[in-house]
C-alpha cells in the first residue's frame, strides 16, 4: 500500500489521481504519521516542500527499513512557477 503525504494542495491533486493520501500542517506531524503507520504502508510520496525539511530523518528511516520506499515528489505549493507533469511523474515512480 502507498500513501502520499505532504501540504492540503498536493495531497488533493494525488487523490484526484487516485491514491490514499492525507495532508499535514507540518513536517513534525509528517514524520510522526509515518513513524506510526510504518506497519501500514510500504510507499511514502512525501511532497518535497516537507522531505527537505526532513531530510536527515527520512534518511535514517530508509536505513532503518530497508523493504519501506519513501518517495519524494513536486509540491504543488513549490511548483507555481514551472509546469510539472504530475501524471507523467506517477507513471515514471510506479514503473508505467
């Protein structure tokens, strides 16, 4: 199972694409999702705004549990000023 986790805006774009997501405040609420539902999911799409706040944490995760995939993606909020393929991008993570 995967889920994609990340602010309001991204969140709701990935949902309209079909996937499991829920949006977060911030990445300290982030991070303690992911912690709890470790046993739940096996991909993380972490919208990039929050991955590169916690960087050094995701990187201990992915040590730490080898067979979890944490994933980070375009934040739609960081993204106004360019276009991004959102599609496109699913198609190239999942391999289609």
């Amino acid at each position: 199972m995967s889920i994609v986790l990340g602010d309001r805006y991204t969140v709701d774009l990935f949902k309209l694409l079909g996937f499991e997501g829920r949006a977060v405040d911030d990445e300290k609420e982030l991070y303690d999702y992911i912690v709890r539902n470790l046993n739940v999911y096996n991909v993380f799409f972490i919208s990039s705004n929050y991955a590169k706040k916690l960087r050094r944490q995701l990187d201990e995760l992915r040590m730490r549990n080898p067979k979890k995939v944490f994933v980070e993606i375009p934040s739609v909020l960081e993204n106004m000023e360019r276009e991004v393929n959102y599609l496109q991008l699913v198609r190239q993570i999942l391999g289609g």
